[in-house]
C-alpha cells in the first residue's frame, strides 16, 4: 500500500510520469441537517456563507471526505490523485434533510523525474494532502478568530496563530493589555508580561512586514496605554524592528502618542 504524495485537481502533473491508472475512487459524507449548529439555516445560506457555523462543519466534511479517498486509492497501490473534484449536495425527503459530499478523483501510480517532486502551488492547481490540510485548518482558524466571540486566553493560542501565520493582532493586543497591566499601580514589573514574552515575541517576530507595519501606523497602536505599549515596544526591539515609512508617519502625526512612540523608537533602533 502507497502512501498519497499528490493530490490536485488537474489531469496531468509537471515533473511525474504516470505508470499506471487505476480508475476512479470515491466517498461520500453524509450528514443530518439536524447535526449542524444553525439548525434552520437554509441551504443557500451555507453556500452563501452567511452561516459560519455550516462552514466550519462542511470543511470538516471535506477533510474526511478527502482522508478516506486516500485511503481508497492507496489501497489500490496508487500514490497520485488527479481530477480532484468535491461536490455539495442536499439530499432531502419527507420531513428529514441531509447534506452530502461527495469526493472523487483519478488513481494512478506515478514516478517522479529525476526523484524530484514539483508542486505547482502559485496557482494551486497541485497541492500535497499536509498542505490541503494545512490550509484547511487555517481557514477554520481564521474564521474562528473573526467571530465576535473569539477571545485569546492562553500560550497555546498564541502558538497556534504563529504556527498558520494569521494576522489576529487586535486579538492579541487586547490578550497583552491584560497580562500588561500591573498588579499594583505603576508597577510594571509586577505584571503577569514575562511568562508569554517568548511567545509573543516569536508571533510579532513572524508576521509579515507589511502587516505588522500598517499596525504600527492604525490607531489602535498610537492609543496604546502605557504599560501595553512599552511592552509592545520592548518586542519591535527584541525583533529588531526598524521602518522609515513608520517612523515618519508617527512624527509627522497629529498625535503626541504617536510622537512619543516614534521617539522611543528611535532610541532603540540605534541600538
């Protein structure tokens, strides 16, 4: 039994040569309607994506519907599935409703060419299964994050952002104005800030440039109060923060709070 390198939707894959073919596989999920959070949510909804909770339970249908065409075609001794297709369906009768995905594909075994493996992933018309998980379970994340009762608790959480790379900085920034605060007034050595120091450090650190710069020039940033915002101050130093655009931008602001920021800025970005 293989194991699946490849899964993608097109027919053909650049870099591999298939040997041998050995038909169409397929599963199906089915669900009661029953199950799903928005019990009266219609169908249109969920596809419409005004329901979160429908989307999150159909990905997760998608995941399992996708394991177990693998698993399928591995079976057969494949290692490739070409012409991935996924298809919605609301099946319904009497006074019940489902809903089914069906997953379907093409097994083949293929060699790669000079034992290398190339994924075409700009487009995304070839991706490995660890990436379609991964982009599953970052979109799962990200929707989580943008419901309004998504709230950052834990070390944990703030690993997970790091790992998927997800831009949740007014999250996080109202998770270290908590762990900021001192425990007794204009005491910040006192505050609860040092045992997540690393990891917050390590999520700045990751963000992209351009995410993290636009931050430093929105409001939330600029009213920072004073113990967050030296807290923040001490991680840009830590990652070695420096951008003139910023800098500029909070000089030149309205703002005293932006001036005083850019100042301290200034003073470790010479360091």
């Amino acid at each position: 039994m293989n194991k699946i390198q490849i899964i993608t939707t097109t027919s053909t894959i650049e870099g591999w040569q298939i040997q041998k073919y050995f038909g169409l596989v397929t599963h199906q999920v089915v669900i009661g309607a029953n199950i799903f959070r928005d019990v009266f949510a219609s169908f249109t909804d969920i596809f419409g994506g005004s329901s979160k909770g429908y989307q999150k339970d159909l990905k997760n249908m998608e995941v399992i519907a996708i394991k177990n065409l693998k698993e399928k075609a591995s079976k057969l001794g494949a290692n490739i599935i070409i012409g991935l297709r996924l298809d919605f369906d609301e099946i319904s009768g009497g006074s019940k409703s489902m809903f089914m995905v069906s997953a379907s594909g093409t097994a083949v075994l293929g060699v790669a060419q000079n034992d290398k493996l190339i994924l075409k992933e700009e487009n995304n018309s070839e991706i490995t299964w660890e990436r379609l998980s991964y982009e599953i379970e970052k979109d799962e994340l990200e929707h989580e994050i943008n419901s309004d009762d998504y709230i950052i608790r834990t070390k944990d959480q703030i690993k997970e952002l790091t790992s998927y790379n997800i831009n949740a900085i007014p999250q996080v920034i109202n998770f270290m104005r908590k762990i900021s605060t001192p425990l007794y007034y204009n005491d910040d050595e006192d505050s609860e800030f040092e045992p997540y120091k690393n990891i917050l450090v390590d999520y700045f650190g990751k963000l992209p440039e351009n995410k993290l710069n636009d931050f430093l020039k929105s409001d939330l940033f600029i009213k920072l109060k004073k113990f967050t915002s030296r807290r923040l101050l001490e991680i840009l130093n830590i990652i070695n923060w420096y951008n003139y655009d910023v800098l500029n931008f909070l000089l030149y602001n309205n703002s005293s709070s932006a001036h005083i920021k850019a100042l301290y800025m200034l003073e470790f970005s010479k360091e």
